[in-house]
C-alpha cells in the first residue's frame, strides 16, 4: 500500500503530489476571496475539450511528468459535510457570490452545463449561472456503471446545494460536489428551471403508456437507469392502483433489480401486491428481491405463496430449491466450495458475486475495552472450526475489466492508498445512496475522530457524506484477493517442470492481483500480530477459521498485515493505516527486547535475503548455502525466549530461500529436517501419536507455512519414508483448510507436488 510520507512510486506520482501539495496549501490564503483572473467563457471551453484529446503517460519539455494512461488521482483537501437541511430553506447564489475554499453553507446555485462532459475520476463538465458566467464543475462518486454523458449531458440543468468552491491541484477553480446527496438533476419540466433555460417545446399530452413504451426500449438496451426514470415519470402521471400503474411498478422493480437497488425494487413490488395480493410477476420479484438481500425466509413465504396459487411457475420452483440451499448454508456453513472455486475462476475479467449464504457461526460481537467492539466466541471452538462467512458489503478486484487503479489522497491527513480504494469509496456511496436500511449497518463501524452530521434524509432521500463513507472504508476495508490459493505453485519440487506444465500451472487465475473490499461482521474482528483465527477469501466471501483451540469468550483475532518485519516498522504501518498501537503478546516481547538485540536482528535478515538470487544462480554449489546457514543460526540466537512464546517469524523468508535451494539440489532429507525446525521456530509441536500426527502445540499461523508442510511430505516420500508422507497429509490438509478456508481445492494447489514425489492421493 502506497504512504504518502514514504512515497515509492514513480517519479511521475512525487512530482505531481508535491505540485498538488504546493499549489493547494497556498491556496490556504485565498480562503474567502473571489475566484482571481477568471478565464474567458470560450477559454474555459476549449481547455475543456483539449484535455480530452490530450496523451497522458509522456513527459513535458520541461522535464515534468505527466500521468500515467490509466491512472488517476483522487486527492482530498478539505473535508466538509453534505447539506443536511430542506432545500425550501436554502438561499439561492451565483457564481460570483462564490468565494474560494468555503462550502456555502445555507446556499444553492443553480447551473446548467454548456459542453458534454469528460471523465477522470470525476465527471467532468462546464457549466453556467443565469447571468452567462462559466465555472469547472467537478462531480464525484456517480456510478460507473452511467456513461458521463447520460449523468451530465450539455444542456442539463443542476443544482448544487451548499457548494464548496475551490482551488484545483491544476492552480485552477473549481466547484467540487463530493456528496452524492448534494446535486439535483433537473428534468425539463421541474419549475426551478429558469424561464430562459426551459425548452421551447413542452412535451403535451404525454401518456403514461408513452413513458413505459420508452422504458422498455432502455430496457431492452441494457440502460437501467435511464428505464427506471421513464417508468417514474409515467408513475407520476398514472392512476394510482390502476393496471397501468401496476405495470410501472413492476417494470420499474425489475431496473431496480438489475442495478441492485434492492430496498426499491422491494418497495415497488410490495406496492403491487398491496393493490393485487397475487399478482405473480409481484409475487416472483418481492422474492428475488429479498433473495439478492440475504433474506432467506421471506423469499420462502412469497415463493410458498406464489406457487400455491401458479404451481407450474418453474422459476419460482427453481429460485424455492436454491432458497432452501440458502437456508441450509445460513444454519449449517456447510458450502460446495469446490464448486464457488471454480465459478469464481472462471470469472475471468468479468465482475461476479458467489450464490450463497452467510454463515455466523459460534460467534457475537461484543466490548472489547480500549479496542471498541470485538468478535468473541460463545462456545468453546477447535482448530479449523468455520467460525464466519460473511459477503462482501461492497468488493473491488484489480482483476476486473472495469477496474479503475487509482490514487486516493487525502493531503491534509498526509496519507493515501493506490489501488481500488478510491473505487470502493465510490460504489459503497452508491450502496448506501440508494439502500438506505443496509446503509445502517455500514454506518454503526467506527469512522476514527471524523466528526459525524446529524440527518439521514432530507426531502425524502438519503443524506450520504462521502467524506465519512471514507474514513469507515480506510478504517475496516480489506484488501483481498479473489482466491486465497494458487494452483500449483511449487516451483521445480525435486524436478524441473517442463514449459508445458510450467503454462498448465500458470494458466488459471490465482490469487495474485489484488482489490479491497469491505465485510460488515469481519469489520469487528481486531487485529493481533500473533491471531488465534486466519480469514481467506474466494471471490466476495470471506471466511474465518479457528487457528487453535480456542476457548468460549475468548475475543477472535486477526492478522490486517502479515509480514515479517520488527514491531517498529509493524506499530508504524498500524498508526499509520488504522490510528491503533498494537498491544497483542508479540509486539509487547519485542517492544521490550534491547534495541541492539532488535537492529542485530533486521541486520542479519537483510543479509539473509541477499541469498535468493544468488542460491538461485548456483544449485549445484553446495558450499554456497554456508553463509546463509550461519545467519539463519545468528538470527535464531538473538531469541532469549522459547519459540511457543515468541515465534520467530523473520526466519520465514531465509528459511523459505535455503529450503528452495535444497529442493533443487535434491536433498529430501535436509529439506524434511529444515521444514520441521522451522515449524518448531513458529511455535508447533507436532507428534506422531498412534500413527497419526498430531499438532499438541499451534504456532504462528500464515500461509508461507504451507510450504513448510509439504516440504515434509515431498521429502519425506522422495527419501523412502512413505508412511510418514502419508501420515503428515492429512494434518496438512487441515491446515490449508485453515489458510484457505477450504480444503477441497488442495489437490488443484498441491496435488502434482505430491503425485511427483510419490505420495498416494487421496
């Protein structure tokens, strides 16, 4: 993750951050004044149109970089909240009563856009007052799924409510509308339209069945949103309980379906069937309504309901069979994960979401003292116990065609993130814009010191800060992968893999890219260096398992940021991303060693990693693994307590890079012996007890350990020792089960190692 105090990016990212820093901080001091040296109406125009013929990605003559193609900036100066008062109350202004860096409070403008817009991160437009002046209007967090031209067409009329004028990072000015809740669009017959900017020709005599006519033909066009505004316009116009305004209603629910408005499209069908009680296409999309929400019981009593009345329904027959699936996930966290592996896979570039239910298992969200609120077991719990599967509020994959990369700053807070942040932030505004009963339990997560507005709705719609949706995202988000295992991804296990294979192994989609996401009830789930639980995702489920006995009451904790660094570098990356000190068992060990102790340790690391490239380079030289073997035993000594008190985590890289090398050389035995030890140094005691293994000891948990375990059982069998391979299988299955959250793909990740080594599976 990208720090803006300790910025890593290309030159191209310091330059213009910088830039941005300089210019908006100076214009600190222009707070109040009017904007300076306004640009002529037809400059304004042109700057518009050539930045969308300009060629991003190049450097200027003077050497000053120019962004990337593709990426974006999304850079957050001044914080302030949405309008949270009655439109009747507020005053109307122009834009010369605008003055820089304030948001008007009490105020309106009214403005209408005078070119077709561009799209960056914002939706991009010019747009005038009444009088002819012209200003930059910078709209954010629209929905992606809108071309800009349908959001802000040239000729639209808006108003903004309390709008905040600006310096922008280009030197320029700008009104900025951050909140979705502040900007009205207006359609050619609402009376606020100044006379001179009405159309000159009324639509007269426009029926009801003209708007549904017109909505079907967006319909059918895949333009959802565009269908769902003629159906409200012939709603507004229909009588009301007619057939004609039961059919709106329902065409109206079903857009709403396709866009994922839910709460809406429930509230349209119920409307139906508070007018007609057995309507069936009402019946079917109160229950597919209900279904997209999670509630599994109403959509059995509309399905129940439908079907006694229409018995040869056979989507209502088919969606009744999934709904009792539903029900029996919900209560039993018994998944076909194998099966939700392979869809997600296949997923390829595509944005999907796994049919299935959540699963809360023995597990409540309870006070976690000086922590805020925590996730505690309420019954005694063993290790691998599904413990939660929970579905994605809102989830971005790089991976995704649509997939934006963008940097989200915040200059004032002197921090960022690069990435799907900046994307998440715009779709959870979305969400919770227009699923107003979900939004509430977005909202009861902690957002940090941001001081909350009063007000949910005004003039009947939601009030949605899109400054606070994004401190809650950067203080509970995820960033995740879409599956938590690769397929195969050994490299060269006592024997070089051919091209083919090498192409077979790479072909499927792994876990590799990246995204961010946010989980409601995982939200709860505190963080520990050393946690007793690991969280996995498959697509936009998380899963969480037990990572050791744990006993009933005990709080469950998670690791946010698994690596191997020393509790400096960790406490500033937790300050830094959460504004929390780490106070679990491990930090509070290492905190206390002698700072000496700490530096001699990260010394020897360092060197210790140099050797990957080397080992890599020199297989058949054995004496060149000696250095390495002589810092992993300096490392190993700079540890005065027992490994099942402090785990020696930082081994995990030398130990990874030596048992690389060991396995190219073909050395089973040393690499059986090495893997073992390294357990040890996490903190496991492993046994074999009437011939099963047995872990009588859990130690540090992450999935680098993995390959710890199959090293055993590789060598093991490579060195003649089959029963042993055999045995230790079974207990690695557990353990991937833990890391992955499933254990029915173990054999698309590690089953050719096995087969290779001649290891019998299953």
């Amino acid at each position: 993750m990208f720090r803006y105090e300790d910025p890593t990016e290309e030159d191209q990212w310091l330059y213009y951050l910088n830039r941005a820093e300089r210019i908006l901080k100076e214009s600190e001091a222009r707070k109040g004044q009017k904007r300076p040296n306004k640009p002529p109406r037809s400059l304004y125009i042109f700057q518009h149109n050539f930045q969308n013929k300009g060629f991003p990605g190049e450097w200027g003559r003077d050497r000053s970089p120019k962004l990337t193609a593709g990426l974006a900036t999304n850079i957050i100066y001044n914080e302030h909240p949405p309008c949270i008062v009655p439109f009747a109350t507020l005053e109307r202004k122009f834009l010369d009563d605008l003055r820089l860096e304030i948001a008007h409070r009490g105020s309106y403008i009214i403005l209408r856009a005078v070119v077709n817009p561009n799209k960056y991160v914002s939706v991009t437009t010019i747009a005038e007052d009444e009088n002819g002046e012209v200003e930059l209007v910078q709209i954010y967090n629209q929905d992606d799924r809108r071309s800009p031209t349908s959001i802000m067409p040239e000729g639209q009329v808006f108003i903004v409510k309390e709008p905040y004028f600006k310096t922008t990072s280009e030197g320029g000015t700008s009104i900025r509308v951050d909140h979705v809740s502040d900007i009205i669009f207006l359609d050619g017959e609402d009376e606020r339209i100044p006379e001179k900017w009405r159309p000159r020709i009324k639509l007269l005599g426009r029926r009801s069945l003209d708007w549904k006519d017109d909505g079907n033909r967006f319909y059918k066009g895949k333009q959802y949103f565009e269908a769902a505004q003629c159906y409200t316009k012939g709603l507004e116009i229909v009588e009301p309980g007619s057939a004609s305004d039961i059919v709106l209603l329902l065409n109206r629910a079903q857009a709403y379906l396709e866009l994922g408005y839910n709460e809406k499209a429930l509230a349209d069908a119920n409307k139906a069937l508070y007018y007609e009680p057995l309507n069936q296409k009402a019946l079917y999309r109160s229950a597919l309504a209900c279904y997209e929400e999670g509630d599994y019981e109403s959509t059995k009593t509309q399905l129940v309901k439908l079907l006694k009345e229409f018995p040869e329904n056979k989507n209502a027959k088919e969606m009744l069979l999934r709904t009792f699936r539903r029900l029996q996930e919900q209560r039993t966290g018994e998944y076909e994960f194998l099966k939700m592996r392979n869809e997600v896979k296949e997923w390829g570039d595509k944005r999907g979401k796994l049919d299935c239910a959540e699963y809360v298992g023995p597990v409540s969200v309870g006070d976690a003292g000086s922590k805020g609120r925590g996730l505690f077991t309420t019954r005694d719990v063993k290790f691998g116990d599904l413990l939660l599967c929970s579905k994605a509020f809102n989830v971005c994959h790089e991976e995704a065609a649509n997939a934006r990369i963008i940097a989200l700053f915040n200059l004032k807070a002197r921090k960022g993130q690069a990435g799907t942040h900046s994307q998440l932030v715009q779709e959870l505004i979305q969400v919770l814009y227009h699923n107003p009963k979900k939004a509430k339990e977005f909202y009861k997560l902690d957002s940090g010191d941001y001081e909350r507005v009063r007000g949910e709705m005004v003039d009947a719609l939601p009030v949605v800060d899109s400054h606070l949706v994004m401190h809650i995202m950067l203080r509970n988000c995820a960033n995740c992968t879409r599956i938590s295992s690769v397929d195969d991804p050994l490299e060269n296990l006592f024997k070089t893999r051919s091209e083919v294979e090498k192409t077979i192994a790479e072909a499927p989609l792994t876990g590799r890219p990246k995204g961010s996401g946010l989980w409601i009830m995982p939200s709860y789930i505190n963080h520990s260096c050393w946690p007793n639980s690991v969280r996995s995702f498959l697509g936009n489920l998380l899963i969480v398992r037990a990572a050791r006995d744990i006993p009933q009451g005990e709080e469950i904790t998670i690791n946010s940021i698994e690596n191997e660094s020393g509790v400096q570098e960790r406490q500033k990356a937790f300050y830094s991303e959460w504004g929390f000190n780490c106070k679990c068992a491990l930090c509070e060990i290492e905190a206390a060693e002698p700072q000496e102790v700490q530096d001699k340790r990260q010394e020897l690391v360092e060197k210790a990693l140099k050797f990957d490239v080397y080992l890599k380079q020199s297989v058949k030289r054995n004496s060149g693994i000696a250095p390495l073997i002589t810092l992993i035993k300096g490392i190993e000594a700079t540890y005065s307590k027992p490994e099942f008190i402090h785990p020696r985590v930082p081994l995990l890289s030398p130990t990874h890079i030596l048992q690389t090398f060991l396995v190219r050389a073909e050395r089973p035995p040393d690499v059986f012996f090495l893997a073992k030890q390294a357990l040890n140094g996490l903190g496991f005691k492993i046994t074999t007890k009437e011939r099963k293994v047995v872990i009588e000891r859990y130690g540090y948990m992450c999935y680098p350990v993995m390959h710890m375990f199959v090293h055993i059982i590789t060598a093991g069998a490579m060195a003649g020792d089959l029963l042993t391979a055999i045995l230790w299988k079974d207990i690695t299955v557990k353990v991937y089960e833990v890391l992955v959250g499933e254990r029915e793909s173990f054999f698309d990740a590690y089953g050719r190692a096995l087969l290779q080594a001649g290891v019998p599976f299953p």
